[in-house]
C-alpha cells in the first residue's frame, strides 16, 4: 500500500532518498540533535508511525518457524518410506531399537562430526530430549554425579545472553537458578563462565554453538577448547550443546561447528558435553527427527533411563527420512534450498535497519546463518519498541525474552525472525520496526532533553 517510514525505508525495500530526517543525511547521531532537529525528527517519525497503523497490517515476526515454502521442499516425505524395512532388515513398524535406526544415525554422525555409537536419533523433538535430559540428571544424576541432582542444595545454570527463551523457560520451571554471562562473537564469556564454575551449584550450562539463537555467533575451537577443558567444582558439570542451526547457512560459505565432544574427551572431560539437533527446520517442523550425541557412557547411560519411557521411537520416520536424504551429501544439497529460500529475507532485514545506522540508536547482527537478526535499541526503549509496534499490526517477541526470567536488565535487546512471512511481508514489517525504533528513540532522547 506505499506508506513511507521516514527513517528511509519504502515497504518494497527501498531506501528514499527524499524523506530523510533532519540530521539522518551526515548520520549525526541523534542524541546530538539540536533541541529544534530532535523535535522536528519526533514529529516526522509520529508522521510516518500514523501512517504504518494507519495500513491495518497484521505481520508476524515473532518465532522462528520455517516458512510454508520451506516446508514445501520436503513434500516427498509425504510419499515414504517405499517399504516397511530399512536397508539392515528391520522392520519399522515394530517395537524395538530404542536408539534409532542405524542408518539414519550414522548420516548424522558424518553431518555432526561425531561416532555412530555416539549418536541417537529419537522422536520429532530436540527440546524434549534436552528436558528428558534434564529431568534424568534431576531424577538419578548422570554418569559422574555424586547424587540425584534433586538432592543439591541449589542446583544453577550458566546461560549466556542473549539466548534462546525456551531453554531459559525450561530450567525456570525446574526451579533452577540460572546466572547470565555474555555471548559474544566468539562464543560465551569464558573468564565469566570459568569463575562461575568454581561453585560447586554450577551444574551445567547452555550454548547454541553454531549461528547462536539469536545473535547468530558461532563457538570457535578455541573457546570451544577452553569450555571443555576448564576446572568445575561440580563432578558431573554439563553442558548442553543446542547444535540446532549448523546446517543453516545463509552464504555459501558453510561455518563448521567445534568437535566438542573431541574436544571433552582430549580434556579428560568426556562426559561434560551432551549434544542435541533435529531436522525440525530442515524438513517437517512437527514431524523431524531429533539427534542426541555424547560419549558412550553418557549414551548408555541415557537409554538405561529412556527405556522406561519408551520401547522405541517413530522407526518409520526415521525410514522415510533415510530415503529422502539418502546421504550426508543429499542433507547438503537440501539445505542449499532453504538457503535460497532464507538468504533474500535476511537481507531485506539489513535493508530495512540500514537507514539506522549512524544515528546512535540501534546495532544489530548480520548472521551468515541461522534463523534470528538480534537487534539492540536505544537502552531503555525494547519495551517500547515492541509496544509501538504491536499498536501497528506487527508483532514481535516479547522484549527481554533472550535473557532468564525475560528481564533484560537494559531494556535494549530484541530478537527478530524473518523466516516464516512471506519475503514481501518481512520488508513491510521491518520498515515497520524501523519507524517504531526511530519514534521510541526520539520519545526517549526527548523526555530527557
């Protein structure tokens, strides 16, 4: 419909060069506006956010779900397995082989770097596996536990921030305590991180290694080594490696993971790293399979407690998923054209911020992979940004959802996910965000003028 968001950005994606704020053209950043241009920049951003709930927009960019074309690409499912029996004469119909079909786990052992005694492939979900994990330490402790984890005192997880909301959502209603370190470009805080582990409550940790929900960041080998090889007061200290995006790649150049668990083991840590994924955003979102992959004993010790949950997983799935890929290289292949997919969404985010950038009022993360642009506003105006936009048909993840409890103690960081709109709904509702964080900026730098 052609409204304008006067911080530059037309809903089609592109930048105006005719309606640029008063200041925006030698980007001076705002806080340095003279009283007159910050209230005639005010003034133009109510203009253009009028207009923006004016279009009665009703756009989405709250979770990262894979968009329906995406899930189109995986329709061939729909048709298999062509038979009962997999390529080793199991019948998959039946019960049995509580650790997953074998050739299906050894794709994912190539694809994760791992053994295939190393690796299980379970039902649709990674995050129920990581809460039957967690549940199990809670219930009997794990390999190295000196006792159930329930019988602690205190029981506390390092999270780095920003992060994924549902792990923080997960130990929260656990009652477990958790501790915020920075995730930076290279990984989590180490300094942070090794202090914290001298405090035997310290029980474990979360990372997204590859293309960090939401940051994007990717764990290098060298932080990875120094995660693994760090002294804990906890005997049985762990840390959940959420390896959910490392296959997502928005460039051609495909960032490798850390070898985490090689790098445990060289440590004389073996057992301190469990590993999950899932191919929920790589063929069905509702209907994937679900990987986890530690040491042996850590594997063993996994299956001695699911098999009283369960005789087996969907054998079938993992069958149709085994046909479909056929290989590691049929995963690569597959994942090209969800990059094809993604990539133009990812980038009409950068177009519609751009306009931002100089003002002083916002930074954000230009991921080569993964499914989250994390955005940083004004300290102070997250709420509000969220706020404004809802007001105006957009609706965006709670601000402070990437920090424990959703308490982001600056009230700055915002995660956004542009997977699932259709491409020419990201640039509306991002030309959208931008206006909204240009007029929360502005209200902000007003009152305290």
């Amino acid at each position: 419909m052609g409204y304008v968001s006067r911080t530059g950005i037309w809903n089609d994606g592109t930048v105006s060069t005719d309606t640029v704020a008063p200041g925006t053209s030698d980007r001076t950043p705002l806080a340095e506006y003279s009283a007159q241009d910050l209230a005639a920049f005010t003034q133009t951003q109510r203009t253009a956010y009028e207009e923006l709930k004016g279009a009665g927009l009703s756009l989405d960019l709250t979770r990262g779900k894979p968009s329906s074309a995406q899930l189109d690409l995986a329709n061939a499912l729909l048709d298999l397995p062509s038979g009962p029996k997999s390529p080793g004469g199991v019948d998959t119909r039946n019960y049995g082989g509580l650790e997953g079909l074998p050739e299906l786990r050894a794709i994912f052992a190539d694809l994760l770097g791992v053994d295939l005694a190393q690796i299980i492939a379970g039902g649709n979900s990674s995050l129920t596996m990581m809460h039957e994990t967690l549940v199990h330490l809670l219930l009997h402790g794990g390999v190295n536990s000196e006792r159930p984890w329930s019988r602690e005192e205190k029981v506390t997880f390092i999270c780095p921030v920003p992060g994924y909301d549902r792990h923080f959502t997960m130990l929260a209603h656990h009652g477990i305590e958790m501790v915020a370190v920075p995730m930076h470009d290279d990984g989590p805080d180490v300094a942070a991180c090794r202090e914290l582990a001298q405090d035997p409550s310290v029980k474990g940790m979360w990372v997204v290694p590859t293309y960090a929900n939401p940051s994007g960041s990717t764990v290098t080998q060298e932080v990875a080594a120094e995660l693994a090889s760090m002294p804990a007061a906890a005997p049985d200290f762990t840390i959940f490696w959420d390896n959910a995006y490392s296959l997502h790649h928005l460039t051609e150049h495909e960032t490798k993971s850390a070898d985490m668990l090689s790098l445990c083991a060289a440590a004389g840590n073996p057992h301190r790293t469990i590993m999950f994924a899932s191919t929920s955003k790589i063929t069905f979102a509702g209907a994937g399979v679900a990987f986890l992959a530690s040491s042996v004993e850590n594997i063993r010790w996994w299956l001695s407690h699911q098999q009283f949950a369960s005789i087996g997983p969907d054998k079938v799935n993992h069958l149709r998923h085994l046909e479909f890929f056929g290989d590691a290289a049929g995963v690569r292949a597959h994942m090209v054209r969800h990059r094809e997919s993604l990539a133009p969404k990812f980038a009409a985010v950068q177009e519609a911020l751009a306009p931002l950038a100089g003002l002083g009022i916002a930074t954000w993360t230009d991921p080569t992979g993964g499914y989250f642009v994390s955005l940083d506003v004004l300290p102070g105006t997250a709420t509000r940004v969220v706020e404004l936009a809802k007001e105006a048909g957009i609706a965006l993840t709670p601000a402070g959802s990437s920090f424990p409890h959703g308490a982001d103690p600056d009230d700055t960081n915002i995660r956004l996910a542009p997977s699932f709109p259709p491409l020419e709904e990201v640039r509306t509702a991002m030309a959208g965000v931008a206006t909204c964080v240009a007029l929360a900026a502005a209200e902000h730098l007003g009152r305290d003028a």
